[in-house]
C-alpha cells in the first residue's frame, strides 16, 4: 500500500475496467490505480466490497477520503441509477443531478450523472463519462466552442458550445467490430496477430464512403474471396470500412479526438483520407481536469 497524501479520489468505473485517481486539494494527479474490473465482473451488485477491496490493497489512508465517481457506475447496471442532465448542459446543470451517499467506512462518495439529448420525437442519445472529458476539453484548452469525437466501444460525436454540451450522437462502431470480427462468419479463420495495415484500413475507410452499410460490410468476404486483400489484411480493413462509414457525414472540418492515442490515431488516420483536420487530446488529461472543476464547484 501506498502512504499517498490525497484530498480526494475520482473513480471512473465502466463496463469493462476501473480507474482510481488520487488528487491533491489543486485538483493535480497524485497516483492511479487501475484494474479489469468493470461493472460487468463485480458480482452480486456488491460494489461497495469491490471498491473498498480494491481502495485498501492501494493506500493507506483510502478510508478518510471523499470519492467522486463518474461513468457507467451512475447507470442502470452501476452501483446508483443516477438520472441524466439533459442537453443542453453546463456544469451547474450536470451537478445538480450529482447523488452522493455515505460509504460504509465513513466518507462520503459523490456520483455524477451522464448526459441525455433528446433528438427527435421521443428518440434519446446518452453518455455516461464522455461529459467529463468535454468540460476537460474546454478547460485545457481554454475554449467554448468545439466538435469532439470520443472513440471506443460506443464512440460520441459531440457539439460544444458557449459553455455547454449541446447535442451528440453515438455510434456503435468498436462493439460492432467486435461481433463482426469475433462472433460471424465474416471473422471466422482470421488471425488475431497480424501486425496493422494502414492501407488495407485506408482502403476500407474510402469503401465506407458509400452504399448501405449492411450491403458494404460484404465487402470483408469479397475482397478476401477475389483476393484483393489477404486473410491478414481483411481485420484492418473492416476497422476502416467501420469507421469509414461513421465518420462519412461529418459535418465539420476539424474536430478534437478524445481518447487513447492507438485508437485515436487510426480516427486521425481516417479523417486525413476524408479531408477532415483533427488533434488527438488523452483522455485521462481531458477527465481528471474535468472532474477536477466539477469536484470543486460541488464543494
């Protein structure tokens, strides 16, 4: 255990994994603690043995600090359903939403909500922790309009402006490549190991340009049936043919991209075939200075 003179804690906690951060009284990062361990793999809903569990093997003095938590642990399947702010959101508007609760070790936990953008009739877009990074977006880079896209499982294209998040949309790409490479036909027999091929990615972002996407998506056979492209190059290409296609009506010429660098370079790769400038910005830089904002106006 670590001996980590903190204020406070921030918890990102998703689907797939858990990350900890301790802070100073600044808002400046201390030390992280991550793990596999996502909503998915506690068992029981007993999140509170979870996190304490995994506070406790991590500092010494975790049970005299306050947690804020944000992500998918404010969802249906979390530890607290915490009802969404809806668009348009400043950050007075979002921590009104905020649900906090006594930990069962004494200190107070703070969960913060995500964000809903009601878009047509009484059809809803969410986010769960992508909020976060777009008020880290604005903060860092002392701004007040901009376009984001936050790729991963779920990826978001989301609008910034005067202060607030005005709208978004998400797109499944990561979770659909996942199933189609992993769980179908399409995926069957291919390696796993191959190493990246920007222009087989390349070429599937330009195949992704037209046509209806279930129709495009054949292509990964074909292409591997004719022998245009190797068995090797077919995981790339359907990458590109996905992301291709998610990004084909981008409506702006430069967005941020928010995120892990690997996957944020192969949208950066995409949007230079399109045409389109962008700047990739880490995603845990743009969540902790986020949250670091919220935390303090919540105080």
């Amino acid at each position: 255990m670590k001996d980590v003179q903190a204020s406070y804690l921030v918890v990102d906690w998703g689907s797939t994994n858990f990350r900890a951060f301790a802070m100073d009284n600044s808002g400046n990062l201390l030390d992280t603690k991550e793990a596999p361990l996502g909503l998915l793999q506690v068992k029981d809903s007993k999140f509170a043995e979870t996190l304490e569990n995994l506070l406790a093997a991590w500092l010494v003095n975790y049970e005299s600090l306050p947690i804020y938590m944000a992500g998918m642990i404010g969802s249906l399947k979390g530890w607290v359903n915490v009802d969404y702010a809806q668009t348009p959101v400043d950050s007075h508007k979002l921590i009104e939403k905020a649900h906090s609760f006594i930990l069962p070790w004494g200190p107070k936990a703070t969960i913060l909500p995500g964000v809903c953008h009601n878009y047509e009739l009484d059809n809803y877009d969410v986010m769960r922790g992508e909020e976060v990074q777009l008020f880290g977006v604005a903060k860092l880079l002392q701004v007040s309009e901009f376009t984001a896209i936050l790729p991963g499982t779920h990826s978001k294209h989301a609008t910034y402006s005067n202060g607030r998040i005005t709208a978004f949309a998400s797109f499944l790409t990561g979770e659909f490549y996942s199933v189609l490479s992993q769980h179908s036909l399409l995926g069957k027999g291919l390696p796993t190991d191959a190493p990246q091929d920007k222009q087989a990615f390349l070429k599937g972002v330009s195949d992704g340009q037209t046509g209806q996407l279930t129709n495009r998506i054949f292509l990964a056979w074909t292409n591997r049936l004719f022998k245009n492209l190797t068995e090797a190059q077919i995981p790339d290409y359907l990458s590109g043919l996905l992301i291709g296609y998610e990004l084909k009506e981008l409506p702006i010429q430069f967005v941020y991209l928010v995120g892990g660098n690997a996957l944020c370079a192969r949208y950066q790769d995409a949007c230079k075939q399109l045409g389109v400038k962008s700047e990739i910005l880490s995603g845990n830089e743009c969540f902790l200075a986020g949250i670091s904002d919220l935390v303090a106006e919540l105080e």
